[in-house]
C-alpha cells in the first residue's frame, strides 16, 4: 500500500477515508483518531475487522483467534496520544504519560527475538493484543527518544500527526489533497470576503 492511499477501513456510517499519512506505525495508530475531541471524532479502530485490516495494513502480526480482547489497544492508543500529541505541539509530555510508556516499552523488548537464519530482529505470533502492541510502543519510543522532534508535525487542520520525511522539510498538512485544499480554500475566502 502507498502512503496517502485510503485505506480499506468499515467506515461504520462515518463520511470520511483513513490514511497512512503518519510515516510511523506510532503515529499512524494515533490517527486512528480522526478529529480528536471534537463533535466530529471518529474511532477507526472502533470495529475489530478494522483492526484486523489495520494491522495488516501495517504488515504488522495480529492474533489470529476471533475474540481478541481489544481493550489494551485502546489504552496504549490513549497514552501514545498523551505523549505523542504534546511532542508534535512541543510541550512536554507528563511524566506520568511518560513513565507508563517507559513501564510499556519494557515488557515490549523483551517480546522480540533474533531470527536464526537472518539474524535479525523478529517479532513472533502475538498471542494477545498487548503482545501486537510491542512494534508500535518500540516504534514510539524511538520517537520520543530521538535528539531531535523537528519533523514530528501536527497537521493545523484535523491535528493527525505525521512525520515529516520531505528532502525541504515543509510539509504542513496531513494530506496536501485534504487538509491542505480546505485549508487553502478556508485562507482563500477570509482573505477574499468583504
């Protein structure tokens, strides 16, 4: 899949795509989001085939089972967003936010194994949800930890995050044919009317 494709997500009667705008599997899970805390919030991730799809999408392991207690999804989701969102803004993350990530990311690496022919990191069948989690926490802390957060960007119009992977480092929406156009045409009309 491309990046800025739709992605083949049960929309469950909300009017709009989700895309892998993120350029990150932690923030890409974030955005499951779509216009967080507004009247217009919607839950990708509310339906489990969608999370199925997502993970998928991701080429990241889920469990196979049917019933898959999808809470721990949800709670990672909500810290991710308490630590991801503030860095993007650039103020700082709780520490709380922070220690709980740190407390997550632990059990996390003990998750993943060395692949004895390849000898490279592998990530083995997930049992639960919390063991799929493991890949997006570590994917977060790399984040969190990186020196610099100058291309983690928020989008000024819906507030998905994404990071910013231009050779210029100007991108400024989450996707230039969405937010971008509205944003445009919203600057377009205030500098117009009157």
């Amino acid at each position: 899949m491309r990046r800025m494709d739709a992605l083949n997500l049960n929309p469950d009667g909300y009017g709009g795509t989700y895309k892998l705008i993120g350029g990150r599997p932690s923030l890409d899970f974030v955005n499951t989001i779509s216009w967080p805390e507004t009247e217009r919030e919607h839950d990708w991730l509310a339906l489990p085939e969608n999370v199925r799809r997502w993970f998928a999408a991701m080429d990241l392991p889920f469990p196979r089972g049917k019933a898959v207690d999808l809470a721990p999804l949800y709670k990672a989701r909500q810290l991710l967003t308490r630590v991801l969102r503030p860095v993007a803004h650039d103020t700082p993350a709780s520490d709380a936010a922070i220690a709980e990530l740190s407390r997550m990311v632990a059990k996390a690496y003990q998750l993943r194994e060395i692949e004895p022919r390849t000898l490279a990191w592998h990530w083995p069948e997930p049992s639960s949800a919390s063991e799929a989690l493991a890949p997006i926490l570590l994917d977060a802390a790399e984040l969190v930890t990186a020196a610099d957060h100058e291309r983690l960007r928020y989008c000024p119009s819906c507030d998905w995050l994404f990071e910013d992977q231009t050779r210029n480092g100007q991108r400024r929406w989450c996707d230039m044919a969405d937010c971008g156009s509205r944003d445009k045409a919203r600057r377009y009309y205030q500098r117009t009317k009157g």
